[in-house]
C-alpha cells in the first residue's frame, strides 16, 4: 500500500504527521450500516472515509474526503438505541468505576446513554448526564435520572468546577474532536473540594473516531 501523507492536524495531538493507511468506500458503508442495522447514514458520511494514523501519538481515526470527520447526530443514535444489544444496563467497567467514586461525589458522564451507570452510585441526585439521543433522555426521566441534550463542550462554559468525578465509558472513539472534549471535561472537574476525578474507559483496539 502506498502511503500518502495528508496536510491536516492530529485531532488529538495537533501535529501535522498524519498519513493514509488506508480508504473505505462511501457506498459500502452505507448499505452495510441499511442492511445490519436498517440505519440510514447517507446524511452522516459524504465521501469515502480516509484512514488516519498519526505518526507523532499513534492515534487512528476516519476522516472524509473534505476533511470532516463525520459524527452521529439525534437521528442516528436514536436509532441505535433501539438495538438490544447497544446500550447494556451493567458493565465491567461500571463495577470497577464506582470503587473510585466518593458517595458524596457530583458525578458528571458524557455520553452517557440511557445513564445505566447512575444505578450503580449511592445518589443518583448528584449525577448529571450528557447524551446525544433524546430518546435516551426521556428513558433515563422515567428512572428519575437526569440527562441533559447538550454536547460537553457547551456544557463546559455555565457549569466550570461543579463536578468532583467526570467519566465516560466506550465514548472517546465517538468524538470528532478529543482534545476538546477531554479539555472541556477537565473545565467542569475544578471542583471547590480542590479537584476531581477524570474516569475514561475506551476500545481496548487502536481508536478509531467514528
């Protein structure tokens, strides 16, 4: 394979070391994500996808053709909720998370589904969600849980040092920005109580932004 170097920051690091490894077709895409999922993401994806790696932090991620890394929106993960399999109501992680977690802590979780780590914190009063799907949202409402549909980075600028805990499970490869949402996530833990807790579990795999 020829690798061929591409004139475009590190969505992570910012250094301009990024190569193609590799191309996935466009059309491709969308008709496995029609048939597997019966998603339409024709609206998300507008070229092929380019296959990034970073030479500087090793990162890999996708990118259009245009240079926009393409992200799901409402639409799309609404549909994704209705998968069975999708959002699970425990995990490892959730088990392993909690022991760090004071039961007093003001705990944030950004993407957070339909909040199933909060059934796992003494107070779920003191736990705030940010989720894409609305759907989502009024799942967790019926629990008595609160999401809010507000991306972390807007969410940063009214609520600076509120939160003793952040954490987000199997979110960061989601992301078309990290350095911003990792960032915007640090903004809202300069808790009065003299900092806080930045929990992150992702792909066990390279991560790949999609």
């Amino acid at each position: 394979m020829n690798f061929k170097e591409l004139a475009m920051q590190c969505i992570l690091c910012h250094h301009n070391t990024t190569i193609i490894e590799d191309r996935v077709r466009r059309d491709d895409l969308v008709a496995l994500y029609h048939k597997n999922f019966g998603i339409d993401i024709s609206n998300i994806v507008s070229s092929d996808l380019l296959y990034m790696h970073c030479q500087e932090c090793d990162l890999r991620f996708f990118v259009c053709e245009n240079g926009i890394i393409p992200t799901g929106n409402d639409a799309f993960y609404n549909a994704l909720n209705l998968l069975p399999w999708y959002y699970f109501d425990e995990k490892h992680e959730y088990h392993y998370a909690k022991d760090f977690i004071a039961p007093d802590s003001k705990v944030l979780e950004v993407g957070c589904g339909k909040a199933a780590f909060a059934e796992f914190l003494p107070r779920k009063e003191n736990y705030i969600g940010l989720e894409f799907s609305t759907q989502a949202k009024e799942m967790a409402a019926r629990r008595g849980i609160t999401i809010q549909n507000t991306p972390i980075e807007e969410y940063c600028k009214e609520h600076c040092g509120e939160f003793d805990v952040s954490c987000s499970f199997q979110v960061l490869e989601h992301v078309s920005n990290p350095y911003t949402f990792l960032q915007s996530q640090i903004t809202c833990l300069q808790s009065i109580r003299g900092g806080g807790g930045n929990i992150k579990q992702y792909s066990k795999a390279h991560y790949r932004c999609a």
